[in-house]
C-alpha cells in the first residue's frame, strides 16, 4: 500500500499514461459541461474583467462579443474556463507539495523576461485570432474532427521550427 | 573544548532536522486539499454543474505536473534534442480523445440529419487566420518555455516568470480579441464555418482517415528518433 503511494504520488508518470488521464478527463468534461477542454478564452476573459474595473467596457466587435461562450450568470471571473484555469494552477501545486518540491523559482535574467513577455503576447494574439490554443483547438479541435485543428496543430509545428531556430540563435 | 564540540553538534543536528522539517510540505498539501474540497463546495452551490468542473481541473493539473507531459517540449524536443517520446504520447492521446469523441458525437447526434451547432466538441471556422495564429502561437510557445497550460502548470510550480508570462498572455489575448478584432474578423474570419470530417466523408470513413493518419504520424515520430540517435 505504502509502495503503491510512492510510485502515485512521488515518482514521474509514464507520459503515454498520462496522455491517456488527459484524454479521459477531456471527454468527461465534455460529457458533464458540454464543451471540452479550453484556456485561452478564460484569460480573455480575466483581460476582459480587467478592462472593465479599469472602466473600459465598450467590446463592440469583440470575440466574446461575436463568439459569445458566457453562459447566463457566468461573469468575466466566474465561468467554467477561468474556474478550469485556476484549478489547474492548483492541481499542479498540489502535485508538487506532495512531492515535496515546491520552491519559488526565480527569474535569472532580463533576457529570459523579454523572451517570456514576447512569447506570452504572440500565444495570447495567435491563440485568439486562430479560435483556439494548444488545448482548445489542437488537443479539443482535433479529435472533434473540425479541420481547424488539424490546420492549428500543422501551423503550430511551423511556428514551433521557427520559435527552436530563434531559441538556439539568441538563448544558448 | 569537548562540551564546545559537542554544543556545535548538537546545534548542527537541530539546524539539519529543521530543513528536513522544512521540505517536509505535506502538511501544506493538506491544507491544499481542504481548500480544493471547499472551493468545489461553494463552486456546486453555485451552479451544479461547476462541481465536475473544479476536481477535473485540479486532476488535469496534477496529471500534466506529475508526468512532466508538455505539448511544448513535444514539439522542441524532436528538433533540438533528437527525441520523440513526448511527441508519441500527444498522438496516442489524440488517437484516444478521437474515438472517445467520435462515440459520443454519433451517440448525440442524429448522423442523416444535423446541425453543426449540434456537434459536441470545439468546432471552429477555418481560415487564413487559423494558419497565421498557429504560427505565431508556435513561435510564442517555444520561446516562452511553455504553452498555454504549460504556463498555469509552471505557475503553480511556482515559477516567477510563467506569472509574467501569463499576464503577456492574458495582455496579447486583449490585443486580438478586444482591439483588433474587428480588423481580423472582417479579412479572414466573416461567413467562415467550420469544416466537420464527418460531413465531408461520412462518419465511419473520418473515424478511420482521421486514425489512419495519426498511426502514421506516431510510426513516422517514432522512426525519426531511431534515426536521430544512429
């Protein structure tokens, strides 16, 4: 029992496995919400609820305005991605305190900020106007046969040949 | 001098059982626990159904923590580094959430007659901006270290500069989706569908083109390694 502890909760899993687990619990989060696994659009959402306590609310032509995805009595902090997001913040520091290795780790050079606010800024503008992140149209929109996905995923790759080039030019 | 040797041990032992007592975080994963079980709670009384939505976030987390899986490192990997271990388990899930999909959209569908707004699953309309913002998300992802549940998993890894990353994010999901929206949706994305396989080729001949293909992208990672390490 003790044995079968360690091997759960202390040492990493298998990646086919787990790939596995996050398959199950998309289509089960389908099943139960009817929509399967997002992110972006949760921190739109954050963006959102941000703009309006600074008092800027006009979103005419915005996504959320023309794609919608709140349902009644749903608010920019409270709706089933941000509530998605932040759990998966917390599952993964649960993971880490059982483990025992949380530790903050900190930010060793203003390069690796430059990158990191380059690359978040790209993801964030890519991911809306492609309808979708590496989870809502690649890991979601794939195997819900919309061809989006499958054109997402081949761009990403591209994108990603690009990003490894830059990386091993400036980074290393 | 002995007394002296021996008061230095003994503080040295305290100081060394400390940091053990330190690392020790269980007691924190508890207090964790007991917040997530609330939080789920007060989340159920809510809107019932926002009772499933918490605990399978929280498993989605601790799955991707505990297994280091990052779609990121699936991609980079086989470029830099040679290695396609990550990139074959992101296909067998795929391979897996297709049949799983599949089930469920023919159980809920009425398959001679149906709507697209009816199809359970992320339908999106294709377009030019599909390509130009899997390339920009691309390149994004690379040089951030970490895609978008990369970035929340690393943040509750504790990483300083994932919540960094994820403001730039939540920054370049405004820009797009708030200011420059209209300029995108009337180039690209106005009068767009999506384009469901099934209502292409059928339901059962998608199921199989859609498999077929991703066997052949496994088989193909999988050789591309073998020829990397030779």
């Amino acid at each position: 029992m003790n044995k079968l502890y360690e091997i759960v909760l202390k040492t990493p899993w298998p990646y086919w496995i787990a790939g596995i687990i996050l398959s199950l619990l998309n289509i089960f989060l389908l099943i139960t919400t009817g929509s399967p696994w997002r992110v972006t659009s949760g921190f739109l959402y954050w963006g959102m609820g941000f703009l309006e306590k600074l008092g800027y609310s006009d979103f005419t032509g915005s996504y959320i305005e023309l794609y919608g995805g709140l349902t009644a009595g749903e608010t920019f902090l409270l709706n089933t991605v941000s509530i998605l997001n932040v759990a998966v913040i917390a599952g993964a520091l649960l993971s880490v305190l059982i483990s025992n290795e949380f530790k903050w780790k900190k930010i060793k050079n203003a390069k690796q900020v430059a990158f990191g606010i380059t690359g978040g800024l790209l993801m964030g503008y890519g991911a809306i106007i492609a309808f979708g992140c590496n989870i809502g149209a690649f890991f979601s929109g794939i195997p819900s046969f919309s061809l989006h996905g499958w054109v997402f995923g081949g761009s990403m790759v591209v994108g990603g040949v690009i990003g490894s080039k830059i990386l091993m030019r400036y980074m290393v | 001098m002995t007394s002296e040797r021996i008061e230095a041990l003994k503080r040295r032992r305290k100081e060394e059982r400390e940091v053990i007592k330190s690392t020790n975080q269980s007691p924190h994963a508890w207090i964790l626990l007991v917040i997530i079980l609330m939080v789920s709670m007060a989340l159920f009384l809510n809107q019932s159904f926002y009772m499933w939505i918490f605990p399978i976030g929280i498993l989605l987390g601790f799955t991707l923590e505990r297994s280091r899986f990052c779609f990121t490192a699936s991609i980079r990997n086989p470029l830099t580094i040679g290695t396609t271990k990550l990139l074959q388990a992101v296909i067998l899930a795929l391979m897996v959430s297709t049949v799983f999909f599949f089930i469920l959209q023919v159980q809920t569908l009425d398959v001679g007659n149906f709507q697209l707004s009816e199809v359970p699953g992320n339908l999106r309309p294709l377009g030019w901006n599909t390509v130009i913002g899997g390339v920009l998300f691309g390149v994004g992802m690379i040089i951030a270290g970490g895609c978008a549940s990369g970035t929340l998993v690393r943040v509750g890894e504790g990483f300083t500069l994932q919540i960094v990353v994820l403001v730039a994010f939540i920054a370049g999901a405004i820009l797009a989706g708030v200011f420059h929206y209209p300029f995108w949706y009337d180039l690209f994305i106005e009068g767009r569908e999506a384009i469901y396989l099934p209502e292409i080729f059928g339901f059962i001949p998608a199921l199989l083109l859609q498999l077929a293909v991703l066997g052949i992208l496994y088989v193909a990672a999988r050789s591309f390694a073998k020829r990397k390490k030779i």
